[in-house]
C-alpha cells in the first residue's frame, strides 16, 4: 500500500481505501451463520438436499455490495455534515474527507454501488419470494438513513442490531428453507450483539467530536463508564443468547463461542486501560478480530456434528 500522503485523487487505491475491506468481515458473519443454520437443519430435517449455494452466494455476494455501499453513503454524508474532519478525526481516514476521493465520484460511485446492489439482490425472489424484493429496498433506505439521521439520534445501534443481525441472518435462512424458527431469530440477535461491539467502541473512541457536533450517539447519551459496560454487555448477552443452540443438540456452537467471548473481555479491558484517544484504534481492529472469531466458532459448531 503506497503512503496515503502519496495517494492521488479517485485513483483505484483511493478507491480500496474508500471501500474499506476490512468492514467486510462483519457483512460476511451474519450470512455465514445464516448459512450454517439453514445447511444444518435442511440436513437434518430434509430429506431431499434442498440448500442452495447460489443463493447463499448471492447472499454474501449483496452483503459486501450493500457494506461498501454503506461505507461510501457514510463518508460523502459525515463530511458533506461537517461531522469528518481530517484534523480533528480520530478513527481512520475516509477518503472524501482526506481529498482522496470528490464528492462529485462519491455521488456517482454510491448511485453504482446502489444499483449493483439491487442487481445482485434482485436473484434471490427466485428463492426467497417476492418479499426479498421488499427486504432490499429496505436495506438501501436505510443505508442512507443510518448515516443522515439514526447515528445522530443513538438509534445506530438498533439498526445494526437489525440489519447486520435479525435480516441477513433471518433472510439467509429464510430463502433456503422458507421458514424462520424462534432458534433462528435468537441466533440472529446474538449475531447482532456481537457485531453492534464493533459500533460501541466506533463511537466510544469519537465520544467528544459527536458530543461537539450533535452527534448523539448512545455513547454521549450514556457517558463513556456506562458505554464500556455496554461493551461488555453484548458480548456476554450474545454468549447467553447462544444457549438456543444447545436446545437444537448443538453443543459445540454453544461452546466454541466462549473462545470469542474470552477475546472479547480482553479487548474490553485494552479499551478500558487506553480509555481515549487514537489508540483506541487498536480496539476496534481487535473487535472487527472478534466478530469474526464469532461467526468462525458458531458456525463450526452447526456444522460439526
């Protein structure tokens, strides 16, 4: 990667960066649990093989459209608000902000990005129904209303508690089986939890810019002390959650999950110690590790058996 200071305006690493691939990680852990959940009960309760890996394709293949997305709708909005700004900013470097990327290329890159999105959505009616349709649209509408309204009123937690959590997870499963178990829908939650870890110390780390430009995020709303226990929380609360899997036999994706939950209260006693500042960034790396250490260990453990 060449030096960023070095970087030319709307070249394809401007791009790379804009695109932020490491957010994808935390797209692909929702699909992949839901995936694992519908491949081990078509297995079990099926008599014909009736998973399709098309459309469990598709499904990821929409989840990392749909992020990259969310990613440039988040950077054109933030510094068009005035909220990014390349002196003040503490988390990693966007690219409008940064001049890496014009507003005029971003404008044009989230109508593609939109549109392939919805291209590569639009396949799994095929499976899942009309209502697939209508679930999409929904993930584009609030896409854009995450960043341009939610995240300012402490609701983007219960946006990503539904849309990187009970959708994608629920909407996996739902087009290979065509039916949604309670069992499901709490695993689904879980996957929100843990994923929503990786929002918390987002806005722990940028408490005092959001407080200063009416971002008011929960973490503003609820001070920075009950913000690290909410960290703590989620993962606990999604370990806990997981105890759905033992009523369905699965033991292992009960326990493989206290791995992450291990990694997890380390990272909460990193943000804990360092508490503000840049090196915070650190954490959310270590988060983004975590979460993927999630779908890993849950997945294994539907899988194995």
């Amino acid at each position: 990667m060449m030096e960023e200071q070095n970087i030319k305006t709307n070249s394809a690493t401007a791009w790379l960066l804009a695109a932020r691939p490491k957010t994808l990680s935390g797209a692909a852990v929702p699909v992949i649990i839901g995936a694992a959940l519908a491949f081990t009960d078509a297995r079990a309760f099926y008599e014909e093989d009736t998973f399709s890996w098309t459309a469990a394709v598709l499904c990821l293949l929409f989840a990392f459209a749909m992020q990259i997305d969310a990613n440039f709708i988040n950077d054109f909005f933030d510094f068009a608000n005035g909220t990014d700004d390349a002196e003040t900013r503490l988390g990693p470097r966007r690219a409008c902000a940064q001049g890496w990327v014009t507003l005029d290329a971003m404008k044009q890159a989230i109508a593609i990005t939109t549109c392939l999105a919805c291209i590569i959505g639009l396949p799994l009616a095929w499976y899942g129904g009309l209502e697939m349709i209508l679930i999409g649209i929904l993930c584009v509408v609030f896409a854009f209303l995450y960043t341009t309204f939610f995240s300012y009123q402490g609701l983007g937690d219960v946006l990503v508690l539904v849309f990187f959590g009970i959708v994608p997870v629920c909407c996996t499963y739902y087009v290979q089986l065509h039916t949604i178990t309670w069992q499901v829908f709490l695993a689904s939650l879980a996957c929100g939890l843990v994923i929503d870890a990786l929002l918390i110390v987002n806005n722990f780390r940028d408490r005092d810019n959001d407080r200063l430009a009416g971002k008011n995020t929960i973490i503003v709303k609820l001070g920075a002390e009950a913000g690290l226990q909410l960290y703590l929380a989620v993962g606990i609360g999604a370990v806990i959650l997981g105890g759905t899997f033992l009523m369905n036999g699965h033991f292992l994706a009960f326990l493989f999950p206290f791995l992450y939950l291990l990694m997890h209260l380390f990272t909460f006693l990193k943000i804990k110690r360092i508490y503000q500042g840049k090196a915070l960034n650190l954490c959310l790396g270590e988060t983004a590790r975590n979460i993927f250490v999630y779908g890993l260990c849950v997945s294994l453990g539907l899988i194995l058996i």
